[in-house]
C-alpha cells in the first residue's frame, strides 16, 4: 500500500473513527505525507475532545528517584549502580524522600513518581513502607510510579505473586502505575537493549493484571534504539490489543532515546520528524487509548509544541526533579510559565491537569496566569544528586 490514493483513503478512515490495520499503519508512518497525517491525527484529537479540543493540559508532579542501585543493567541506562559499585549507588532514606514530597506540595504539585533502580534488597516490603508514610503524611499527593519490571522484581525478592504485590502496594497507597519499563515490547529490539528484563508479553501481562485489579496505567515507548518501522508499529499493535482487554491504559507516551553515557554503542536518536510521525500515527492506530502526550524533555520545547497539531492532547510534567533521562543526556527545561506560553503559542488554551487529566486549572485568561516569583525561590533550594540545584522546573514526558 505506497499509492497516494490508497494511503490518504486510510487516513480519511482512521480520521473518520475507523480502525487500521497494523499493516496500513507501518504504510502510513513510513509513506504518508507529513501534513497529511498530522492533518489526520489532529482531526481524531477534535471529534475526541469535542468541547474541550481547544484546552492542551500538563501536570505538576516530582520524580523522586529513591536508589539508582540496580541488577536489571539495560544497556541503553546511564542512571544505574551495580550492586557492587559502592562508589557510585546511593539510596534515599525515608526523610529525604518526605521532605521531597513535602517541597512537591509547597511548589503546588499533585502527583510524585517514585522511580528507581530495581534493587537487590528491595521486596514488596520496602514500598509498602514508603508508600504508607507518604499517604499517611500528604494525603493529598497522588502515587502515579513503578511498574511491571518493579512489580517482577519486588514480587521475587519477597516470594510472592504478582496479585499479591500489586495488591499490597496499593493498599499502601500506590494509586496508579506509570509505564515504566515497557522500552519496546517487541521481541528482537527488546532483547538488544534490556536482555535480563521481563519480555513485552510478560510486561502487558503484568499491567493487565493491574488493570483488572483496579490499577490504572500509563504506556510508553523508546525510540531510536535501532528497531525498525514494523517493530515501532508492533509495539503499538500489542498495547492496543492488551487495551482491548482491560482498558486499562490511559495514555500513551512515545519519547526518544538519549544516547550519552550508556552501552548502546553506535546507536542514534530518532529524528525529530520520526517523533512527530509517531505521535501522529498513535493517535489514529491507538483508538482505544485517551491521551497522547508529547514529550519534550528529550525532543525540545518547539518539537512539544509541534506535537499538539500532530494529535497530542498533552504536553506532559513541570517536573520539579528529574535524573534518570537526564543522566542519558536529556537537557530541555523550563518553568509553568513557560509550558502555559508555549501551549497558547500553539493556539490551544493551557490547563494543570489531574493524574486522571481532569482540568484543575484552565488559564484562559492571560491576565490570570501564575507569577513564577514563588516557584523560582523555592526550586533554587531543591538539591538533586550530587547536591546540585536547578533554578527552575524541569520537564519530563515518559510517566
């Protein structure tokens, strides 16, 4: 299917609500003229959000990253410690961490993402602690973190089941999961950049299992780690199937790959209108899956921007810290002023979002916005690893 007509009679389909095949979709991504398909996507994002298809949300969140010790050594992580490196692991204590949550709360955030290394001593039982005394301290705070490979992971080390872990930490207070370690779920380039995780199969096995036991989630995929066309299109392929199951997932968030200070030797990023392509091409395969969110923390601010006329619905975190992207070379940043002037330059009105995307702020009004006075004093006291600080908020995407 590489006919002009043949192409553009798909993606007036796909945007007319229709759903395309795996093989249309490969077709699409790979051919398709690029304002054509954002065209469509952008047309799919309208009729889904008639109403509100003017307002393009994003979240206040923290990424509290609680050790970088780690057995799993994916080759495209630049954030880990073997076990044995002592010079260079660390692990947060229970203070730390509540402080961070503490300092989320003051800079108005609403969501933390406890994320980190997959930790040789840490069973179910070191996340029910620290899930707990975050809930029973900020109540308020929503625990959107982890999941499959931490799920695996803390299920062996404890001896139990899947259900049961998935069970216990969220009555500790684990309110949903972020699509942690879904990489690509394919099994070729799966094996090629995490060899010692779980398999893609295992990964939507486990989120299913969530899912039906009242555990929401996100998904995401890596790019530019050297998979092909049909193996992005397959990853795709297997998460809205595994929707069709549970319905689970909320949103899908594609982002790229960074290529400092890991072992993928040899390996690129995606381009940049690779990254549009996909965003574009989610929104007209994924038709059972609600938020399309771009990412910007690893494309830049303008690519962000972009992504809202591609079939976007949302730009993702002010992330008050963030090292484990970072670590890999991801350098974007900026402040809530900035992704409300960004979001209105795209001819869309800004809105804080909800962990569940419901509108907490909608900023029509100009006039209206936020000052940043309080925000800039209080991120210049934030200390990251190492003990360095940043002036402003930092921006993540993949949560």
């Amino acid at each position: 299917m590489t006919e002009k007509a043949d192409l553009q009679s798909v993606l007036d389909r796909a945007a007319a609500g229709g759903r395309i095949t795996p093989e249309e979709a490969v077709a699409l991504y790979r051919d398709a003229p690029l304002h054509a398909l954002g065209t469509a996507a952008d047309a799919v994002r309208r009729r889904r959000y008639a109403g509100t298809e003017h307002i393009a949300t994003y979240i206040i969140e923290r990424n509290i990253n609680y050790t970088n010790v780690c057995v799993t050594a994916c080759r495209f992580c630049a954030f880990y410690a073997a076990p044995k490196d002592t010079a260079k692991g660390w692990t947060r204590d229970l203070d730390d961490i509540l402080r961070r949550c503490a300092e989320t709360i003051e800079l108005g955030g609403t969501q933390i993402m406890f994320q980190g290394g997959h930790h040789p001593d840490f069973g179910v039982e070191y996340y029910e602690k620290h899930f707990a005394a975050i809930k029973k301290e900020f109540p308020e705070l929503v625990i959107h973190s982890l999941g499959a490979s931490e799920v695996e992971h803390m299920a062996r080390i404890s001896k139990t089941t899947v259900e049961d872990a998935i069970e216990r930490i969220h009555a500790a207070g684990l309110d949903s999961f972020a699509g942690a370690g879904a990489e690509l779920l394919p099994v070729r380039p799966r094996k090629a950049i995490a060899p010692l995780k779980e398999s893609g199969e295992r990964w939507l096995e486990i989120m299913e299992t969530a899912h039906r036991l009242g555990v929401e989630s996100t998904s995401t995929m890596l790019m530019g780690t050297g998979e092909t066309n049909a193996e992005r299109i397959e990853h795709l392929r297997m998460i809205r199937d595994s929707q069709d199951r549970t319905g689970g997932f909320r949103a899908f968030i594609p982002y790229t790959y960074q290529p400092e200070n890991n072992h993928l030797k040899g390996r690129t990023q995606a381009t940049l209108f690779e990254y549009l392509r996909m965003i574009a091409i989610a929104r007209l395969f994924l038709d059972n899956v609600a938020h399309i969110q771009g990412s910007w923390l690893t494309t830049g601010k303008e690519v962000g921007q972009l992504s809202l006329h591609y079939g976007a619905d949302d730009l993702g975190s002010i992330m008050l810290e963030e090292n484990v992207v970072s670590s890999a070379g991801a350098k974007h940043r900026s402040n809530r002023l900035e992704i409300i002037d960004l979001i209105r330059k795209a001819g869309r009105v800004p809105a804080q979002r909800a962990t569940t995307y419901e509108h907490l702020v909608v900023h029509d009004d100009p006039a209206n916005d936020p000052v940043d006075d309080r925000v800039a004093s209080h991120i210049s006291s934030i200390a990251i690893d190492g003990g360095t600080a940043h002036p402003e908020l930092k921006l993540l995407a993949p949560n």
